[in-house]
C-alpha cells in the first residue's frame, strides 16, 4: 500500500520526537568542579565559636546551619575571610546541615593552602532518595588540592540535600579550612534537551492531523 506524500514528509519528524521523547525525570543530585552562586546566599558565622559542633546562619535571618566534626574542634573566624577550622591545624571530617529542613545547592572551598599531605578525600550526600558519594574515581573527581578546591553540589528534579559530608584519611592528612559557603533551598534546574524535542513531535503530529483534515475537505464525492 502506498502512504500518501504528505504522510511521507511528516513520517521522519514524527519518528524524531518519538525517539527523543523526554524520559520520566528522576530526582538526582549533581557534583561539579567550580562556583555556581545561582539560587544561594553565604552562609554567615559568629567569630571565635569552639567545638565539635559550631553554627552559622544563611543570609542575615535565614535557617541556621550546624557544621560538626566526628575527629576535629571546631573553631570558626568571621573576620577577614570566614572560615571554619580545627585546633589542630588540620580539618579531617566536617559535615554541615540545616537545624531544621533540607536545601537543595551547596557551594563551598575545601581550602589547602599549600599543604603537601591532604590525603584522599570523600564527599558524602545524604539526600531524601539515598546517600551519595564522590571520590577521586567518580565521573566528577572529588579531590582537594594545596590551594582553593571550589565545588557545587546540586539537587535536582525534587531531590533535597540533608547533610554534606566531606571526610580525609592518612595520617596527619586534612586540609585547612572550609570557607566561601553558599547554600540555597529553592527549587534548582537545569535545561533539559528532551524539551526541545518533545516540541519536534508535538509540532510534526499536529501538522500530521492539519494536513488530514485538510485533505478530507477537498476530498468530496463526485
């Protein structure tokens, strides 16, 4: 049987927006290498807190934010550059969470200043679907160098971060203090291709329907 040429025309476009159709959205959560401030306010610190939890505050009235170490006194400084460190010179374990809530965008340098012995290093994502992990053989490398070490982790598509853990083993191994933190609890997304696409197949079917109907018309009996 013999399709009509119009039919013939459409087919391709059809066929491309069925193949590109956009996939259930799955909740999921991003690391990147870099800063990326989008939907984030710093995270703020009162100076000279001591213990192995200490608590800052996003923006000037927003939620306040526990960092706690399982190995490490805590110590903060506001002045200057904030920044959380320990007493020993050396930050092994550190994780920060909301007192009460989730966020959904963490930003934050992981700073060595030269030092020579960091050790390997693990960033942990509690998030409400599982737990995440990244580390020097992950598709993002979690690794810290002797300088500033920027990173963005991201909840999308209805995921939410509960804690941010970041961990350094080897002896005499740690970096030397965590600064420059941003969190966000608003809602973060990303471009998705499949949107595109999906108006390919939407456009291509309806110009499949305008044409049929068309030809229905003119169509009449003798």
């Amino acid at each position: 049987m013999k399709l009509p040429r119009f039919t013939l025309a459409l087919l391709p476009a059809a066929l491309l927006g069925l193949a590109f159709a956009p996939a259930e959205s799955r909740a999921t959560i991003i690391l990147s290498s870099g800063v990326n401030n989008a939907g984030t306010d710093n995270v703020l610190l009162a100076n000279n807190q001591s213990g192995s939890t200490v608590v800052g505050q996003i923006g000037n009235s927003g939620p306040l934010v526990n960092f706690s170490s399982t190995t490490d006194t805590l110590l903060t400084q506001s002045s200057g550059q904030a920044k959380i460190f320990s007493q020993d010179g050396r930050v092994e374990n550190i994780s920060f969470a909301l007192q009460s809530g989730d966020f959904t965008r963490a930003v934050f340098n992981a700073f060595g200043d030269g030092l020579k012995n960091i050790g390997p290093a693990t960033l942990t994502v509690v998030a409400n679907d599982g737990t995440f992990t990244f580390d020097a053989t992950s598709s993002t490398p979690f690794t810290l160098g002797g300088g500033n070490n920027f990173y963005t982790v991201t909840a999308l598509n209805g995921e939410t971060i509960s804690s941010v853990s970041i961990s350094v083993s080897g002896t005499d191994a740690g970096f030397l203090d965590l600064r420059q933190i941003r969190l966000g609890t608003g809602i973060q997304t990303i471009p998705e291709p499949a949107t595109l696409t999906s108006g390919l197949m939407a456009a291509g079917l309806a110009g499949l329907v305008v044409l049929r109907r068309r030809r229905n018309r003119t169509a009449t009996p003798a």
